[in-house]
C-alpha cells in the first residue's frame, strides 16, 4: 500500500480498535467518549485536550466512539452539517 494513500474503512469496523476485557473499561471509554462529545459540540477546545491528553495508556483515541460508531474526528469534522442521506 502506498504510504500517502490509507484503507477505506465504515465507522463500525471492527478494524482498528482495541478489543476491551473488561466491563469497567468499557464504562470509562463510554464516560469519556460522553464529556469529549459534550467538549465537542460546546467549542471547549482545551477541556478536550486536556481529557485527550489524560487518556490512560490502555484506551486509545481510536477506542472513543459514540453508538453510531464515529469518532471524535467524524463529529468534530461534521458537527454543524445535517445528515446528507437518511
């Protein structure tokens, strides 16, 4: 593969992501993922940063996801935009 090129991926890839092990884990990543979608739609640039920079070494930026399977990178990216296909 072409190092300037990257694979096509749907959000809900099961691709990528760490598998979790634990039910506990899998709360933490749900509660962040909560306050870094909140920081998100309010404009709360540093609030983000600084949960992004305290992630603990075991949940990866690529694990935060919201039930529809995006990412922080999707929802920030298409925050204001309404959905173009239903």
């Amino acid at each position: 593969m072409d190092k300037n090129s990257l694979p096509l991926m749907s959000p809900n890839s099961s691709a990528g992501p760490k598998s979790f092990k634990s039910d506990e884990i899998m709360k933490k990543v749900e509660a962040i993922t909560e306050r870094c979608v909140k920081y998100i739609s309010n404009n709360e640039q540093q609030n983000l940063a600084n949960e992004l920079d305290a992630l603990p070494d075991n949940i990866g930026i690529d694990d935060l996801k919201n039930s529809d399977g995006l990412t922080l990178l999707h929802m920030a990216t298409f925050k204001n935009q309404q959905k173009a296909f239903n």
